[in-house]
C-alpha cells in the first residue's frame, strides 16, 4: 500500500491550497522516500503552512528523537494558542472601542 501511495499521489499541489487550517508539516534530513524539494513545493501551497526538519533523522518514526519532536509539536501548538488568545484580545478591543 505505501509503495502504491508513492507511485501515485492522491494530493496534487492544488488541493494543498485549498486547505484552510494550520497545517505543520515536517521532514527528516535524511528522509530516502520524500525529497526536501517536493515537502517544499506542498509546502508553499498551504495558505496556513509551518514546516520544520528534523535533524540527523531518517524516514522511520522509530529513529526520531522523541525529545525533539515533541519539543517542535508543543512549540507549534504554543504559538497557534498565543495567536488564537491575541485575536480574542484584540476582537474583545476593538468592541470595547466601538461600544465604550
């Protein structure tokens, strides 16, 4: 099945830009099944993209430094709360300047 998904991409580039949510792509720097060029070019696509590249790492999730990685999810999620947190500051603001 994952040689089938290889060979024949079920995403094209434009549905990647159709995609409206964050979304958080990462690469290994030793990745042998995904190119760094291709991860790129879906990359630019998304209208709300992160990417990151995880060093001295293949492309089996067993040889990920687990450390690491959820080090670079939690700061993802940390930064989407902060946003998320200064939008409702800022939206509860601008009410106040409207109806204040």
């Amino acid at each position: 099945m994952i040689l089938i998904l290889g060979n024949k991409h079920t995403l094209s580039l434009n549905d990647f830009r159709n995609i409206e949510n964050k979304v958080f792509i990462g690469l290994a720097d030793k990745d042998n099944m995904v190119a760094l060029e291709e991860t790129t070019a879906f990359y630019k696509q998304l209208k709300n993209g992160s990417m990151f590249m995880l060093p001295n790492t293949k492309h089996p999730i067993e040889t990920v430094n687990v450390n690491l990685l959820a080090s670079i999810i939690s700061d993802f999620f940390a930064v989407i709360e902060i946003l998320r947190n200064m939008k409702i500051f800022l939206n509860i603001s601008l009410l106040k300047r409207i109806y204040l």
